[in-house]
C-alpha cells in the first residue's frame, strides 16, 4: 500500500477512530511500528521531531522513513513533528516526507500565521500536507524549550485555520509532552467548542500517559491525529535492560531487536485502543 500523504489517512477518520502518529528515532523502532500497523491492519503515521535531529540526522534517517513506509503494506504518511525552522521543513520536503508540521505556537499569533503560511505555501509544491499548532501543548519534545500549558481559544483557532488553510490543527487541551507528573486534566469542553466551530481534522499531543477513556473522549470529539513519543522510547528502553537482565550475555544485535519489539508492543497496544483495527481496509 505505501507511502501516502496525511491527509488522506485524517479524512477517514470519523469518530470511531483516530490515527496514530508515533515518533521514531532509528530504523529498529521504524521497523516495530510497521510491524504493528501491518499485524493490525491499521493506516500508520511515521513521524520524528525537529527536536531529536542531533541523535537522528534527518539526511540519514528520512531516508530509512520513507523506505519504510514505502515497503510497509499498510497506507503510512511519514510526517516531520514540530518543525520549528523552514530549512528543516524544506529538507524533510526535499526528502520525500509526505507531510510536515510547522510549530509557530510560541510566537505571537499573526507571527505564527504568517509564518504557516509560507511553510503552507511550500508544502503545496510538494503536494504534502501542514499541520500547525496554536495554543499551547506542556513540556518539551526533544531538545526543544519547555513550555506550559495554555489551553487554545476557539476564536483564534477559527482564525489561525481559515488564514492558513493547514491541513491538521494540534489543539492545546490540557496534555503535556513526556510523563505526567500528575494527572492531566484534559479540556474536552474546549475541543468539543473548537469541534464545533471549526472543520479542519484536529490533532493531540502529549498522548503518552493518558488512559483509554482520554483517547476515546477525544477522538469522539474531533481529534483524528494522536501523537506518541515517549511510550514508545521507554518501552524500548526497558526492553533492552529486560534483555540485559535475563541474558548478560546478550550482544549487540539482541538490543538492536529489542528496540523494535518494545516500539512494536507501544505500537500495537495504543493502535488497539485508538479503534485501528482493520482500519487500513478503507484506504483501498
Ligand atoms: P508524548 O511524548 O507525550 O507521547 O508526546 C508525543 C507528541 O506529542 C509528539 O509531538
């Protein structure tokens, strides 16, 4: 099936489901979550940050994403997350990503619609598709400053998306980047009024941590992109030290395998509770 854009895996999506975009770091956890979708069945988002680059040069791992995605048999966008630079977006679209977010959310608001517009108007001589950002989604992905929470407005939203035409809009609604301190206390009044006053496919970050009934909450209420880093990171992490623990032994190739599977079960496990079961089937 291959290499899609995003933003025909998002116009599916209908209330019953959402689909998972979960960040990858090297070809092993690519391989784990390619491995997951094509197990289930399910349409797949491959994404990395402009914040882990330094361990994962886009040069050297784009590549190995879309190679991937282009071999996976499941539909697979392959997505730049939080791209804060246009150099950054413009080498992801020069790569082949098939979509790209641009992250304008710290500047002031007409600051960052100017600037998603240009990132918009770049992205359509690609034919990839923009999702951009307003409000404020808590902590940090990667090296990125930390930031705190402020819950997006609906009247800014309307005007962010009909100014900028994006594709995907990520909502502030009370999550948070990386593990929660304490329980996130999620806004879902907010995304029902931006749901409402708005028609562009709505997208969740901070997913780590939060429970089922969170996820279902949300996607009934407009969220249809839902976005997975750090599960995914420590689930490979504590697979490599369970293999460590129980072969000493172990060389280099069992922790290069052990980073697949612990991407692949974080895969596997949130693609069962985000409804993508045999989802692919749509796309055909
Ligand atoms: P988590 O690391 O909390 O899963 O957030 C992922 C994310 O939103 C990536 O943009």
């Amino acid at each position: 099936m291959s290499l899609v854009n995003m933003k025909e895996l998002l116009a599916k999506s209908d209330a019953t489901f959402a689909v998972g975009a979960f960040n990858v770091s090297d070809m092993e956890m690519a391989m784990g979550a390619i491995k997951a979708a094509e197990e289930m069945e399910a349409p797949l988002i491959l994404q990395i940050a402009e914040g882990r680059l330094r361990y994962s040069p886009l040069e050297l791992l784009g590549p190995i994403m879309i190679a991937a995605a282009r071999q996976c048999k499941m539909p697979t966008a392959v997505h730049l997350d939080h791209g804060r630079t246009l150099e950054t977006v413009r080498l992801a679209l020069t790569l082949g990503f098939t979509s790209v977010m641009f992250d304008g959310s710290h500047f002031p608001l007409e600051e960052n619609i100017a600037k998603t517009k240009e990132v918009v108007a770049l992205a359509e001589k690609f034919g990839a598709s923009v999702e951009g950002e307003i409000g404020s989604i808590g902590g940090a992905e990667g090296d990125m400053a930390s930031a705190d929470i402020q819950v997006t407005s609906v009247s800014e939203a309307k005007r962010f998306a009909a100014e900028t035409k994006v594709d995907a809009l990520a909502v502030a609604i009370g999550t948070a980047h990386g593990n929660y301190k304490e329980t996130p206390h999620l806004r879902i009044d907010r995304l029902q009024e931006i749901h409402e006053a708005l028609d562009t496919p709505l997208v969740l970050h901070g997913g780590t941590g939060l429970t089922a009934t969170d996820f279902h909450n949300c996607l009934v209420n407009g969220i249809t992109k839902i976005n997975i880093a750090t599960a995914s990171y420590d689930r490979s992490a504590a697979k490599i030290k369970e293999v460590h623990q129980a072969k000493p032994e172990a060389n280099y190739f069992d922790f290069s395998e052990a980073i697949s599977v612990g991407t692949y079960e974080n895969v596997k496990k949130h693609m069962e509770i985000f409804g993508l079961k045999g989802k692919a089937g749509l796309y055909n």
